[in-house]
C-alpha cells in the first residue's frame, strides 16, 4: 500500500512538473553575451515565458537561436540600451532576430537602441501583441520593418524616430490598433507611410516631424478621429495634406508648422483636411515656407 501511494505522489509531482516550468526569472535577465543565451536551456529548462523584463545587449552576441524556446514575456523586451549614447552601439554583430520566432506576445513594451547591424526585424513573425509601447530608436541601418508583418496591437505608443537607413512601414499592414500616441520622425530616407492603413483612430498624439523626403501622407487615409494633438513639422519634401482626406475630427491642438518647431519648407496647400470639421484646441499653421 506504502508502494502504491509513493508510486501515486510521485507520478502527480511528474505531472506537475511541466506546468511550473512554464515560465520563470519573475526579476527578469539582461543577457550580456552569447555564452548566457546558448546556455538559457539548460539553465531554465522547461521555461517558455520569461516573466520579468528582458534586456539582449552584448558586444559579442552574433545570434538569439538559445531564444527559441520562449512564447511569451511578461516584461519588456529591450534590444541595445537606451542610456547608450551617440557614437556607441549595441550589439554590433546582431544582423537578424531569429530565434525570437516563437514569441506571440510581449506584456511590456518591445524596443529596439542603437543596434547598428540590424537591417529589418525578421525573426517576429509571430508577435501579434505588444501591451507596452513599440520604440524603435536610433537603428542607423535598419531599412524596413520585415518581421512585424503580423503585430496588430500595439496597447501604448507607438515611436519610431531617428532610424536613418528606414525607407517604408509597410510591414505594419496588419496594425489596427494603438492605444496613445503615435510619433514618426527624424528619418532621411522615409518616403512613405503606408503600411498604416489599418488605422481609424489615434487616442493621443499623432506626430509626424522630421521626415525629411516624405512627399505626402498616403498611408492614412482611413484615419478618422485623433484624440490628441497633429503635429507635422520639419518634413523639407511635404508637398500636400494628402492621405488625410478622411480626417474629421481632432480633439487637441492642429500644428502644421509651428512657431516653436519646423516648418514644411515645401508645404504650399493644405489640400487633404477638407473634410476636417473640428479641432478641440487651437491651431497653428505658421512658418511654411
């Protein structure tokens, strides 16, 4: 009988076994070298969500494949290091993302410093959902946005700025939602925002500055409602308003231009807001010339 019942105990802990290995590092990791991520199976076997925040920054990390194993985090998820200052980089051998493939959701926020060989974010296929922001900030090289072809929630903000190689955000053809602001700036070589037309409304601020041969805003024509405050500013090449013909309503300030910012040097026709019927706050369509 003592038998039967040891033989019982132990086949209900080898059950259980398997469900708390799901997830682990609730005080989250920052991995530093390639050593740490060819090792995170061994050392968490059975772990498939990282709860805590998740930091990949190393001067020696050439791949994520250790990575493959994870379907969730219930963190951020950061690349490089935001504190990092101009001329350093972050993970100067990291030219693709695969081995995050297996990730669907991240409950943080997903961001992407300084990492100057990334040239797109193949390797996330899978993300669906990011219930903090999306930054992706200062990736010199980064020429599309390739493996977000499937992110469709994005629950904060949404920023993306001085990526100097970025060319389109086509990738985010399937994104419907953000849940704040939306801020897209500082980009040399940017000459399209479509990918963007999933989106109907914009809660917070809607920012497009910088952007410095963008001829138009084809890209967001469904969008109907901004919460917040437009800002357009500083874009040289902005010839027309167009592809915001569907715009009605804006419930902060309207700046196009802007006393305290850069104008749109090329800007000669507000030819887009005809069909803009209220702005909550003021508005400012100063220094375009």
């Amino acid at each position: 009988m003592k038998r039967i019942f040891l033989f019982v105990i132990l086949l209900l802990a080898g059950y259980q076994m398997p469900l708390f290995c799901q997830s682990c590092l609730p005080e989250g990791i920052t991995f530093a070298t390639q050593a740490q991520i060819d090792s995170f199976q061994v050392n968490y076997p059975g772990c498939k969500r990282i709860e805590g925040d998740v930091k990949i920054n190393g001067d020696n990390i050439t791949n994520l494949n250790g990575l493959i194993v994870l379907t969730s985090l219930g963190g951020d998820l950061s690349l490089g290091d935001a504190t990092t200052h101009w001329p350093f980089i972050c993970n100067p051998l990291l030219t693709e993302l695969t081995g995050l493939d297996s990730i669907c959701s991240i409950a943080g926020n997903l961001e992407f410093y300084l990492n100057k060989a990334l040239t797109d974010l193949s390797g996330l296929e899978c993300l669906t959902t990011v219930q903090g922001d999306l930054v992706i900030w200062g990736n010199d090289n980064l020429t599309y946005l390739e493996g977000l072809n499937n992110l469709a929630t994005i629950s904060q903000s949404l920023n993306i700025v001085f990526n100097e190689e970025l060319k389109n955000l086509s990738a985010l053809n399937n994104l419907v939602y953000v849940g704040l602001d939306i801020s897209i700036g500082g980009h040399d070589v940017l000459n399209s925002l479509t990918g963007l037309e999933n989106l109907d409304s914009v809660t917070g601020n809607l920012t497009l500055s910088n952007n410095y041969v963008l001829p138009h805003l084809t890209g967001l024509n469904n969008l109907i409602y901004i919460g917040g405050s437009l800002i357009i500013s500083g874009n040289d090449s902005l010839i027309s308003l167009s592809g915001l013909d569907n715009l009605n309503s804006i419930g902060g300030e309207l700046i196009i231009g802007g006393l305290a910012m850069n104008g749109n040097l090329s800007l000669s026709s507000l030819t887009g807001l005809q069909n803009l019927l209220t702005v909550g706050n003021s508005v400012d369509l100063s220094k375009n010339y």
